[in-house]
C-alpha cells in the first residue's frame, strides 16, 4: 500500500495527516511501540524513552579464573554499551601485575584492566570494577564476563505526555497507522519527517500545536 509516497509491508489505511507535500514526501520508518500502552490513532504523536538506568552484573567466564574474582555488581556509566563484555586475561602473574583485556559485546577492545586495581573505563566501555588476586595467581587466557542491561522499554516509543519523566515527554515521530499494543512490544510505523494538519494529530497531555511546532519544526516536522 502506498501513502503519500511511502510503501510498507502490511495492513496500512491512508488518513488524511499531510498538509502539502511542500519539500518532497514525508519520511517515515519502523518505530518499537511500548508493551501495554493500549490503542493509538494514526497522527499520534510519539516521544522515545532514553536509554535507562543501566545494570551490570560480573560473573566468572570461560576457563574461569582459579582464585580470582570480579566486582559482582560493577557501574555501568552512561553510554556503556549493552550487552556481554569479556575480560581475558592476556599477562598472568602475581596480584598487580596480571592484565586483562577489556572486549566489549561487539567485540572491540575497549580498554585493558590491572589485576588488584579499580579499572574505570570509558565512553562504550564505561565500566567500573576491580579484579581481585586472592590466591593462585590468574593466567592467559582465563576469563570475566560482565553483563550490561538497560532498563525496561528503553529505546521504545509510546504516546509523548508533557509530564513524562523517562525522555518521551519530547514528540519526535507522528504515528502512521492506528494500532492496540498488548502485553508485548509492537513493531508500527513513524513518520519522522512530513508536512502535517494539526487537525489531524493526536497531541498527548500537556501539548498542543502552539506549544510543540518549533520543537518538532527543528526535526523537519511542520505543523500548519
């Protein structure tokens, strides 16, 4: 089915959202909507929840050190990537001298960690821990692994509430299509981009056309 100059896969019924097509078709992608958050209408407009809190948790590896541990619930700063990171240990020996290389989920180096001191990393590999020597000394190729999650529905869309607190309070997209979210994440569609009637639109609490045109005109948004 085609909308504007849009294709996608699927059911899709056509509203009338645009004003013009002034500047070329709108642009729309695919959106992760939130588990639960029930029926929207096309026009909705959306906000995207920032990445969450992030949680780490440190475990022994794949050989897993004889003696040695990990910081079992490490900080994970903002913009750690997540996902599984790996510690190897490349230099064995006595408690300050081992070293570790610290290879994110992608598996990139990120940094490399010193047996018996805090290891603070950086940007992606944004991990705070301390491997600890406690009795026979670690050796090549031993292993830590830290696990790296965010909190739930981080990155999902859902209607944009000016009182929100989680990143969506800021609209971004306008919903293609009307959809009823159940108890798991629905795959829909955005427009991104576009000339539209704030007739049409679905503004959430707290917003109106007035109060969100300059905002969504910076993303290429345009409300008549």
């Amino acid at each position: 089915m085609h909308a504007s100059g849009f294709s996608t896969e699927g059911t899709y019924t056509p509203v009338n959202l645009f004003a013009s097509d002034n500047g070329g078709p709108p642009i729309a992608r695919k959106v992760t909507l939130l588990a639960s958050i029930g029926a929207l209408t096309a026009g909705t407009l959306l906000g995207k929840i920032s990445a969450g809190a992030l949680t780490a948790v440190g475990a022994a590896g794949v050989p897993a050190p004889a003696a040695a541990t990990i910081t079992a619930s490490p900080s994970a700063a903002a913009g750690t990537q997540v996902g599984v990171h790996t510690f190897v240990c490349i230099v064995g020996g006595a408690t300050t001298t081992s070293k570790w290389r610290h290879v994110g989920p992608t598996g990139e180096l990120l940094g490399v960690a010193t047996g018996n001191t805090e290891y603070v990393g950086a940007g992606a590999g944004g991990l705070t821990l301390t491997i600890t020597d406690s009795g026979t000394d670690p050796v090549a190729g031993e292993t830590f692994t830290v696990t790296v999650t965010a909190a739930a529905g981080s990155g999902s869309y859902k209607k944009s509430l000016a009182a929100a607190t989680d990143g969506s309070q800021t609209p971004v997209a306008v919903l293609a299509e009307d959809i009823t979210v159940g108890g798991s994440d629905a795959e829909s569609v955005a427009y991104v981009t576009g000339h539209f009637r704030s007739a049409a639109l679905t503004f959430g609490a707290g917003h109106t056309a007035a109060s969100t045109r300059d905002a969504l005109r910076a993303l290429g948004i345009h409300l008549d």
